[in-house]
C-alpha cells in the first residue's frame, strides 16, 4: 500500500490537507514524503492513501517531484524560499563626546581667555585699590601730620600770646604800683 | 452603594486589600473552555483568556497552526479531510 510513488494526502500537522508522494520507505512505520509538503520523514498514520501512483525514483529531487505533480496531477506547487532573518538594526549609540569635548575645548579656550582677562583686570583693580589706599593713608597722615604741626603752632602761638598779656598785666600792675 | 452597572452579576467580584482597608474590585469574567465544534471535546492549544489579554497575544498563540485549528479538535479534522478525499 505505501511503496514509493504512491500519492497520498497528509492529515495530521499543519500540512493536513495538502497532497504528497511517497520517495523512500524507511522502515515499517516512517517514510519520506515530498509534493506540497515539507520535504519530511512521516508517519504511516499521518497518511491517508489514494489511489494514484507517480514514477519518482527514491533519490529525486524537490524540482522532479514539482514536474511531476504539474504533469500528471495538475498541481501547481509554490516555491517558498526560507525567510531570511534580517540583521537587527540596533541602535547605534552615537557618542557626542567628542564633538561636545572640541567644543569644550574650544569654550574652554575662550572661558579660559576671558577668565585670564578677568583676572588680569581683576590684579589691574586691586592694584589700583591698593595704591588708592595707600595714597588715601598718605594723604591721611599728612593731613594729621598737617593738623599736628598747625596744633603745634596754634599752642605756641597761643603760649607766646598768653605769655605776652600776663608780662602786659605785670607791668599794668606795676605801673599801677608805682 | 453600588453603581447600577454592578448590580448584574455578569463580572467577578474581587475583594482587594488596600491599606486602608478591604475595597471590592469589578473585573471582567474569564471565557470558557473552548470546545470541538463537532464532538465538543475540549480544545487543546486555546488560550482561556479575556479579549484584552488575546489582543496582546500573536496569532500563533490562540489556536494551533492547522486546518481547521481552534474550530475543531485533531481527531475531527482528521475524519473531516478523510471525508473529503472520499467524497472527491
């Protein structure tokens, strides 16, 4: 019943339904099928046999058994060609370090100027400030030395004033005396 | 009080702890068992799930990759092609 060459029709699995050849028997109970099917060893309770018969050598190939199902069964087989998977497409981490390092580099060239020409003027101010203060403190202690010298003066001038009344009282004095 | 459309008894009651107490939950009742549509056997390989949860499921998951898959159980579908052949 199930030599090779018989067609039969497969009925469990997700090929149910769709006719096959038998192209080797391999033992009592599995065979090699092709036709519309996967090209699959088989259970002979997976089959169900019909009453037609191809001539298929035990080493044809998948293209014969297509010819043959055209020729004599009118069959027409789709060729399915294995999917092959795509490359998956991850996502590439660009890294924006480097362009963002250039630009570091080149804010930090500029904020690195600007920073010399702030501390510049800084040192420029406080040097300013400083000698300011310097002269401030001159200006100070002259003026206090200043106002030392004019108190100075004004006691002496004051002294001499005292000392001039009081010899002009003494001798008011002693003219009155006389 | 209950709200109207939670007076039916077509969902499930579920009581869920909370922290502050136990809160009665409302949720949507599971299908049943998906069954031969010839001997009535039940179906193998078909999920008894609700239909948000077989939205998120692929196709290959909701019933097995053969003629007649999910409709009918194997033995059936077998009898079913057998009857065809012949018939043809």
């Amino acid at each position: 019943m199930f030599d090779t060459g018989r067609v039969c029709v497969k009925i469990a699995g997700r090929d149910a339904g769709k006719t096959c050849v038998i192209i080797k028997k391999i033992d009592n109970v599995f065979v090699m099928i092709d036709g519309e099917t996967r090209r699959r060893k088989c259970n002979l309770k997976h089959l169900e046999p019909l009453d037609k018969t191809l001539n298929v050598n035990e080493d044809a190939s998948h293209k014969e058994v297509i010819t043959l199902f055209k020729e004599k069964l009118k069959i027409e087989i789709k060729e399915t060609k294995p999917k092959k998977a795509k490359p998956r497409q991850r996502k590439q981490h660009i890294k924006k370090e480097k362009p963002i390092k250039e630009t570091k580099k080149k804010s930090q060239q500029k904020t690195d100027s600007a920073k010399k020409t702030e501390v510049k003027a800084a040192k420029v101010e406080t040097k300013a400030k400083t000698t300011k203060k310097t002269e401030i403190k001159a200006d100070k202690k002259e003026t206090k030395e200043k106002g030392i010298e004019a108190a100075i003066t004004k006691e002496i001038k004051e002294s001499a004033k005292d000392k001039e009344s009081s010899a002009k009282k003494e001798t008011t004095k002693k003219a009155e005396k006389k | 009080m209950v709200s109207g459309r939670f007076k039916s008894r077509s969902k499930r009651r579920v009581m869920v702890k909370t922290p502050n107490g136990t809160k009665r939950v409302y949720k949507n009742r599971k299908p049943s068992k998906a069954t031969c549509g010839k001997c009535g056997a039940v179906l193998k390989g078909v999920p008894r799930a609700t239909k948000s949860e077989l939205a998120h499921m692929p196709k290959t998951a909701k019933r097995p990759e053969r003629p007649y898959g999910g409709v009918l159980c194997s033995k059936c579908m077998r009898l079913a092609i057998k009857e065809k052949i012949n018939k043809s």
